[in-house]
C-alpha cells in the first residue's frame, strides 16, 4: 500500500504529527492500544504540560534547538485544545497541569484529532525492515500478515529507551544510524539515584522538602529516601544533570538557617539532645539517622557555635556520590538521541535525508520533570505534521 506520510509509533509526539499531517496518512504502532506511556503518566492524570514550558527547561547539545518548535506551537495553544475538547485540568505545583479525570482523556483528544483530518491508526503492527528507494518501504506485519508501506514521508515518533516494559526500544537511533544520522548517546534521565550499599534503607520512605544540585543546576522540591537510594522531584531533576562519578549536594533545610535555628533554642532548649532539636527542622527519623551516623551526641548547650556552624554546613552541603542509578526500567525520559545538529528545527526534518523526520523523545531534547517532555512532543510533533501537511 501507499501513503503520503507514514509514522512509526502511536505515543504522544506520533499521533500529534498526525492529526496535523493531513489525508493519507498512517500511523503503526506495535503496541495493543495508542498512547500507553500518556497512560500511566502523572500517577494517570497525565501531567500533559507546564504553564512555564520554554527552552530553558530543556537540556540537549544544542539548547538553542527547541526554541523554533516549542515558539510556534506553544503550551497556551495546548491548553486550548485540551479546552475545546471539555477536558477538565487543574494545576497541581509549579505550572504543572494535570487531568481532573484521566490521561485517557488525552488520548481520546489525540484519535479525536487524527480522525478529524482522516489520519489511519494501526495497531499490533511490528517493523521488520525499513529502505529507501523512490519511496520509504517499510516491511511489516500487521496482526502476524507480511505487507509493505510505501511512503513519501517517514517520521520517527518511536521514543526512547525509557521505561522497556511499555514496549522502549531503541529503534529510533537504529533508523537514524541506517539513515547516516549521529546519535548523542542516550542515558536515563529523570531516574532515581542509587549507592551500591544500603546505607539508606533505614530511611526507606522519609521525605523532606531540599535543594539538590548536580553539576551547576539546583533544584528546590522534595527529596525521598528509598531502600536503594535517593529519589523524589528534586532527585529525579538532578539526575538528568548528574554524571556517574560525579557527587550531588543535598539542602537538608532550605527554608531554615540551621545554625541561626539551633542557637536561638539554645537557651530554651539547651538540655534537649542535639538530635531532638535537629529533628524540630528536620524529620525525626532522618535526624536520628544523622546523629548515629555523624556521631551528633550530647546536650544542645554543650554544643559550641563552632561546633553548630559545621553542624549546619553538613547539613545545608550534604555531598554523596551516587553509584548509579535505576536506569531506563524506571527513567522517565531518555537523555541524547538523534543529533540535533542533523535536523532542521523548523521542520524536524533530517538534512541529509529529505522526507525523513525524528520527533519528541527520540530527538536529544530532554524536558525537565513536570510536563516539559509532553510538551516537546506536542511542539516537534506539530512543525513535522505541518511540514508534511505543507508538502500535499
């Protein structure tokens, strides 16, 4: 059979393209049913964008990238079609917006989209081969039949590696590389961190609100202990910054100066152990962890300002040295993918390779947590669904 554009992959960025692609067009997916990472995203309220989405809030070898696809198509433009569609939303923290009822609502408003500009969705399809002649010749089979598409357009909107138990694999990168394109190398990003004791496994499940910094980027939201490591908002941020070997600075109290704290409750408290006065600002149980872990023993008052002034650098400069972390079986996104250097950002198209596109997370575009990622699958999947609408 024959199409004007074929899209590899049913998820956010391909089904997108599509419902700007115009006729003719046909999206395969070898999954059971289109959408399942906006399935389980956001706890499944689906966290479908940040009311503060800029480039800024995206890492790649080219930061400068972003900036066309996410100007043209826009958070506030999402916003609206989430509206026109009567889907109710609410924001939660930071700017990010999330469905009152269901990410299956976004789904329901992508095939409502796509069935509007007469796009085909097949699913249960498995790729076999991919060649280029006059046309784009994709071997598959459709519910285990053998057939080959041809098409004028082919956009890669398969994701990354993220998450392998819904289906990631890194077919995006082997197409590019057939195709001649440079692959940056792909990483877990948003990932818990992990230590190859378990010195945490006491403080399994205690959270409290910190700043983490990796490399030079901080971040100011929760940090959660767990049986293998760190995790929790600021952990997972971090993570897409930090470099195995490379140490993370943790902020036990970012609203309180610990020192000032702990001498102003000297004369009040003064015979109060250290660690019971330590846990007023920070959770109990992870004070008593610090005290037995830091030797912290002995009445406050008995504690100099010296010895509470590197008390409190400890705690607001807490340096650990991850091992590794959890990897893509619970990444939320893939860091690198295809080189950005090698697609136009106006079109998403590949230079080198006309009538071939790469969208959303296969590209080395990474969004922050918080929606961002959905975002730049909405953005870069609408300028290739234009550029290809454009070329009919």
């Amino acid at each position: 059979m024959f199409v004007n554009t074929l899209i590899l992959g049913a998820g956010a960025a391909g089904m997108m393209a599509a419902a700007h692609a115009g006729p003719n067009t046909l999206v395969i997916d070898h999954a059971k049913l289109p959408g399942e990472k906006i399935r389980i995203s956001g706890g499944g309220r689906c966290n479908f964008t940040n009311l503060y989405a800029g480039p800024e809030n995206f890492l790649s070898q080219n930061p400068h990238f972003a900036k066309s696809a996410l100007s043209r198509y826009t958070q506030w433009d999402f916003i609206d079609l989430v509206v026109q569609h009567g889907i109710p939303y609410h924001e939660k923290t930071l700017g990010q917006l999330f469905c009152d009822t269901s990410a299956k609502d976004i789904i329901a408003l992508l095939q409502a989209e796509m069935a509007k500009v007469g796009a085909t969705l097949w699913l249960k399809t498995d790729i076999t081969d991919i060649r280029k002649t006059d046309a784009f010749e994709v071997l598959a089979a459709k519910d285990g039949e053998p057939i080959t598409i041809r098409a004028n357009n082919l956009i890669v909107a398969t994701g990354g590696k993220s998450i392998p138990k819904m289906g990631a694999t890194g077919l995006a990168y082997s197409i590019a590389e057939q195709f001649g394109l440079n692959i940056i190398t792909p990483r877990p990003g948003l990932v818990p961190l992990t230590f190859t004791d378990d010195r945490f496994k006491p403080l399994a499940g205690t959270a409290l609100p910190s700043t983490v910094t990796a490399g030079a980027t901080t971040f100011e939201e929760a940090t959660l202990f767990t049986h293998r490591g760190l995790s929790g908002p600021a952990i997972l941020q971090a993570s897409s910054y930090w470099r195995e070997g490379e140490p993370i600075e943790i902020n036990c109290a970012s609203q309180t100066d610990i020192f000032d704290y702990l001498k102003s409750r000297k004369t009040t408290e003064g015979r109060k152990d250290i660690s019971t006065v330590l846990a007023q600002v920070i959770p109990q149980r992870l004070a008593s962890y610090l005290a037995e872990a830091w030797t912290l023993d002995g009445n406050l008052a008995d504690w100099s300002d010296a010895r509470l002034i590197d008390l409190a650098q400890d705690l607001h400069h807490w340096t650990l040295t991850p091992s590794g972390s959890e990897g893509y079986r619970t990444a939320e996104v893939t860091l690198g993918g295809v080189d950005t250097a090698d697609l136009n950002s106006k079109t998403m198209e590949a230079k080198s390779v006309p009538g071939l596109y790469f969208v959303g997370e296969a590209v080395d575009v990474t969004g922050w947590l918080g929606g961002y990622n959905f975002q730049w699958a909405w953005s870069s999947g609408w300028v290739a669904g234009q550029a290809n609408k454009a070329k009919q």
